[in-house]
C-alpha cells in the first residue's frame, strides 16, 4: 500500500513560509520578562515628568532635533519632545496626547498615576497572579472612584465668574509658568470661552476653543498688554494700502472663497492672435468677465471684500474707483472666524450672493502697524461667537510658554462650562478615594482583593508627588492627611501646593474640574490593563545584508512550487 500523499493549499503554504522566520530577523520577548520591561519603561517615563507636578513644580529644559530649546513644565510638551523605543513607553507619552486633547489638563497626573497602577502591579505578577485578574480588579476600582467623585462634587453656578469660576481656573493653573502674573491669564481664557460658547439648549452648551479662537502672538510690549478682542485679527494689509481705506466704522463685509481675477487655463491654452485687434478682443473678454464679477458685488454696495483666493489688478482698480477695500489671500481658518464674527456668509461664487450673506455686526475695521507688520482687526462686533487672544511679551520663547499655558486654561474654562462641577485639588480627591476603597476592600472576597487593596493605595501617588515636590517630609505629611481621610471624611482636606501645608481645599480656593479628574482615572487605570495584557512582544528586525553585491531576487518556477507542495508521509 502507498504512502500517503498530503497536498497542501497555495494559502497554507504562504502562512508556513510568513511564519517561518530567520531567528536573525526575529526579536522576541515573552512571560514575566515582558511585563516587567513594561513596568519598568513606564516607571522611566513617570519618573522623567514627576517633578513637573504642583504649583512648586520644576521645569525641564529640552533640545530638539532641530536644535531649538524648549523651556517647560507642560507634561505634554515635555513627552512630546521625547524619542523613546520601547513600545510601553510611547504608549504612556500618547496618554498624556490624548487627555490634552481631550479636556486640556491632567497630562503629567495621567502618566505618574498610570505608572503607579503598573508598579504595585509587579508583586502580584511575580506572584503568579494572572494578569485577567488584577484587571479585573482594575476596573472594578475605577467604577468605584468614579462613584467617590460623583460623590464629593459640587455642582456651582457657570454665571458666578468672580468667585468660582475665576478661582478654579487660576487652582488649575496655579502649577504653570503664568501664575506668578496673578488673574491675567484666567481672565482671558474665561473671556474667550465665554465669547464662543453656544448654547445647544436642555442645559447643554458647546465650545470650539480650536475652530473659533484664534491666540496671536506679538513680540514686543508687556505681559498686561493682552487682551480678548470682540471680533478677530490678522496678518494682512489692504490690497492697495495708499488708495484703500484702512478705517471703516460699521463696515459691510462680504466674503468670497473664489478668485476675482481671469479663469486661468487649467491645462496649456494656445492662443492665436493674427492682428492687434484680436489681442485687444482678448483683454476686453478678460475685463468683462472681471468686470461682471465686481458688478455683482456691487449690487450689495459693501464696504469691505475679502476672499481666500487671488484679486487680480484690474478688480483692484475697480475696488478703489468705488472706495471698497479688500483683502486677498486670506486663510479659510481666519474666513470662518470672521464670517462667525460679524454674522456674514462665506459665498463661493458672486452671482449667487444675497443680502443675508453681507456682515453687518462688526463695528470697526481697522489696520494697524503692531512692531513690523500690518495687522487688521475687525472688532466692536455685535454678538461675536469666534475671537481673537491678543498676547504681548517680550520674546518668541516667553510667548510660546505663555500660549501653552492659555491653552490650558482655556481647556479647562470649557470644561466648566460643559460640565459645571467642582472636585478638592491638592490630592484631596486622590486620598478620599483611596480611603474609601481601602475601607470597601474588606468587603470583597477571593484573590482580586489584594490587587483592588493594591489600586487603592496607588491613587495615593498624587498627593506624595505633591509633597515631595514641596519639599515637605513626605512621609509625616502623608500619615497626617491618611490620618485625616481615614474614615472617608474631611474630602476637602488636601495639601497646599505652595506652602506644603494641610489645609481645607475649599477655603484656599484650590479646586479641579470634574471632567478633568475623572478622565485623569479613566485614561490611566484603562491604559494600565491595557498594558498589563501584553504577554508578548515580538519585532521584526530587517536582516543586514554583507558588504558587496547584492544578490538578484530567486523567481520560483511553476514546477520548484509543486514539488514544495508534496509532502510525503
């Protein structure tokens, strides 16, 4: 009797062959030995930004690929810099990307906390635990914190600027570079908020910090000289700047997304010309169909015309025979922003233009020489729902600092206004979910209570990080504040990040933003089962070929692939 003969499939043959790889060209790492490089690249991320925590925080002075200097103690900023090759460690730097994105503050919390789940983590993985467990674990504690914070939030009154919102907003900024220039900063981030903000009804309001506010940097004169504008600014001059005027009061203002200028051919156009007065013919067309175009414009008798596209010279001549001043060139991000300004319609061809498009609300357009360059501002608007932050310092670097920390205080301005509740800063949130976790640990049965016990205590990293970074005896002031959290009480008792001393967070004015804090927990202990999962890195190395010729590719032939596909028994 024959053998038999087993034929395999051309699709298995090409898994055999993908999964046949060169030990050369395989990296691979697998078991315990994987989850402690994770840990231990996460701990080296946290242990980079740690310092950068509190109002005493220390800055980091960072050169980048293309030799600039970057002086900061933004988390964000700082892991952005950063070329990291272990896998864990760019997954953490996207963490701190993520929550800046979304709610604008808590990326150095999120890495240090993040780090700290992964740490208290290792014993139960060098005790056999498997990782399923501890993140289950995991995530019953977060639905758990989660539930402490809807617990100790105060709802507050959006309308209330001077005493609430102003204050929370400089408590969340208090750790940044600005807040040695008081309420300034706070101030122009509730005003610019405050501007944009739509109201979607139910309750409900909306606010586009990136579409709608523009934040323009001028170098020269001081920090105070900052302000929101009821309109917007930007870097353009009037077309023809003797012949225009650069000062309108109560400007009608027309907005176009074409070019006022001859269609140009969009392919090579041959033209034949066999006298003087077919080329005559050719300029008059061209005139005409301008001519039409500012005609139609016209009709609506504006008194500024701006468009993103070209403006060709005769349209300009045109322009300053009927005392009209336009702008070309312009971004469709500042065209967006104007058209929300002064109530106009972005029009993308002019026969199709009607009165409800022209802009009626701005009260003054004006262009002004700030340092260098011309500047035209269209401010004074009646009801603006995009604006402009003026910033003026004295150099490029204090300005780009200054904007990071607008950002954020913007980010955060948002967030009450979506989303108006109050959580204790200073740790007070951190150690009254720890205490309360570590009471409710007693209460769950089997082997995840000890990794749910381990949870609870890694909460207690901010507060640590806060006091070492006072320079405070971290260890007499962490058991006075555990001693004060014990039974769950005193949830507004936290540390006074300036002075190092144990206060009541609610008398200092010293508060975070609920959507902050509770996206801070979602993002580090979710980012931490995600990483405690991995049991198995493998990378594929590219083989490096010796010195000389290469070889040319082998081509297999149809007969070389049958005789791979029997395979006898």
């Amino acid at each position: 009797m024959n053998a038999p003969v087993l034929v395999l499939s051309e699709f298995l043959l090409l898994l055999l062959r993908f999964f046949c790889v060169s030990k050369d060209s395989l990296k691979r790492e697998s078991g315990k030995k994987v989850h402690h490089g994770i840990i231990q690249a996460s701990k080296a991320v946290a242990d980079i930004i740690h310092t950068t925590l509190g109002p005493r925080s220390m800055s980091k002075m960072i050169l980048d690929a293309c030799g600039g200097i970057v002086v900061t103690n933004d988390g964000n900023i700082i892991l952005r810099e950063l070329d990291v090759a272990h896998p864990a460690a760019k997954t953490m730097i996207e963490l701190s990307r993520t929550l800046d994105e979304e709610v604008g503050d808590g990326t150095t919390s999120v890495v240090v906390l993040a780090a700290e789940m992964l740490h208290v983590a290792k014993e139960f993985i060098e005790k056999g635990y498997h990782p399923t467990v501890i993140c289950r674990a995991y995530n019953k504690t977060l639905e758990d914190a989660i539930s402490v914070l809807d617990k100790i939030a105060m709802s507050i009154d959006v309308n209330d600027r001077a005493t609430v919102v102003l204050g929370l907003v400089k408590s969340c900024i208090g750790t940044k570079f600005t807040s040695q220039f008081g309420d300034l900063i706070a101030d122009l981030a509730i005003d610019a908020t405050t501007t944009v903000s739509v109201d979607l009804g139910q309750g409900l309001r909306e606010v586009e910090i990136k579409k709608y506010i523009k934040i323009e940097k001028v170098p020269g004169g001081h920090l105070e000289d900052s302000k929101v504008l009821k309109g917007v600014m930007f870097n353009k001059d009037v077309t023809a700047p003797g012949a225009m005027k650069r000062k309108i009061v109560n400007p009608r203002i027309i907005l176009l997304d074409c070019p006022l200028e001859y269609k140009k051919g969009e392919n090579q156009t041959n033209v034949e010309l066999r006298s003087e007065d077919d080329f005559k013919v050719l300029l008059n067309l061209e005139e005409e169909y301008i001519t039409n175009m500012c005609m139609q414009i016209m009709k609506f008798k504006p008194d500024l015309v701006i468009t993103e596209k070209g403006l060709s010279d005769f349209a300009c001549q045109f322009f300053i025979k009927n005392k009209v001043s336009a702008i070309r060139r312009l971004r469709k991000t500042d065209n967006n922003r104007i058209a929300k300004a002064c109530g106009a319609v972005i029009v993308n061809r002019p026969d199709e233009l009607q009165e409800s498009d022209v802009g009626t609300g701005a009260g003054l357009f004006e262009v002004k020489k700030i340092g260098d360059d011309f500047f035209a501002f269209i401010v004074d608007c009646k009801e603006p729902k995009a604006c402009t932050v003026l910033l003026r310092g004295p150099s490029k670097d204090f300005l780009n600092e200054v904007e990071r920390n607008l950002q954020d205080a913007m980010s955060v301005s948002r967030n009450i206004i979506k989303n108006p509740k109050l959580l204790p800063g200073g740790g007070a949130t951190e150690l009254t979910v720890s205490a309360t976790l570590k009471q409710k640990s007693a209460t769950i049965e089997g082997i995840e209570k000890w990794p749910y016990e381990a949870a609870a205590l890694a909460f207690e990293v901010i507060p640590r990080t806060l006091a070492q970074n006072c320079g405070v005896n971290v260890i007499r002031t962490m058991t006075a504040l555990q001693g004060n959290h014990a039974n769950g009480e005193n949830a507004w008792t936290g540390i006074d990040g300036n002075t190092g001393a144990i206060a009541d967070m609610k008398e200092r004015k010293i508060w975070d933003a609920y959507n902050v804090k509770a996206q801070t927990f979602k993002t580090a202990i979710e980012a931490a089962c995600m990483l405690l999962r991995i049991d198995d890195i493998v990378s594929g190395i590219k083989k490096k070929q010796a010195p000389g010729p290469s070889k040319p590719p082998t081509i297999e032939t149809e007969g070389d692939a049958d005789n791979e596909q029997i395979l006898l028994d």
